[in-house]
C-alpha cells in the first residue's frame, strides 16, 4: 500500500510543471468567474434563476444565501495565502455542484440541464487537484 502511495500521489515537494500552473489557472479563473457571476445574480434575485430555484422546490430567499456563499467562495479561492480558507471554499463549491446536480435528478430534469453542473463541479476539483504548494495546507 505504501509504495503505491509513494509512486502514485504527488508529495507537496514535487515540482510543479508551467503545465499544470496554467492550467491550474484556467480551471480556477473559470470557477471564480462561474461562482461571482452566478452568485450576484443569485443575490440580485434575477428571475430566470428564482424560477429554477422554484422548480427545484427551493424557497426563493435560498438564492441569496447561494448568492453569498458563492461569491465568498470565488473570493477566496483567487487571493494569496489563506489555505484553510481555501479548502472550505472549494468544499462549498462541490457541495454546491453536487446539491445542484442532485437537486435536477430528483425533480426528473432532462439530462442536457445536468451537463453544466456537472462540468462545473469537474473544473473545482481540476482547480483543487492543481493547486500550486503555496495553496495547500
């Protein structure tokens, strides 16, 4: 067990690629704009996305509450420092993505509405997976 461990999981020492540096911020980026744009649309209570959140059983109140915690999370996954702060963004985010995806599939959505949760949830943990040593605990 031990030496698949060592073979197969990078240790934090591991000298990170220009590869996986730029894609590591392209994945990010992408999330931090998806959560900030998605949640002060949230906090706006746009109509479109109240009426989903109606058709998903959700209380039209739940959007700003999603609203906040997505806008904290894109904070805090792009500045410097903070690792904790970071792990429980990108846990927020993928509860978030899951509930979402979760939440379409009981209601008996078609499959197309599941394909951008979905591929948003791929890139948070891309995001997570990359990061940089100097933003892991």
């Amino acid at each position: 067990m031990h030496s698949w461990i060592t073979r197969h999981v990078k240790s934090p020492a591991s000298p990170v690629t220009k590869t996986q540096i730029i894609t590591y911020w392209i994945v990010t980026v992408i999330i931090a704009l998806e959560s900030m744009v998605g949640g002060v649309a949230d906090i706006m209570q746009v109509p479109v996305y109240i009426n989903i959140l109606l058709h998903l059983g959700y209380p039209a109140y739940f959007s700003v509450m999603l609203g906040l915690g997505k806008v904290i999370a894109a904070v805090a996954i792009l500045i410097p420092r903070y690792p904790r702060l970071k792990e429980w963004a990108y846990a927020g985010l993928v509860f978030q993505f899951i509930g979402a995806i979760t939440s379409q599939i009981i209601v008996g959505v078609g499959a197309t509405m599941l394909i951008a949760p979905f591929i948003f949830l791929c890139f948070v943990i891309a995001s997570w997976l990359l990061r940089p040593p100097s933003r892991r605990i």
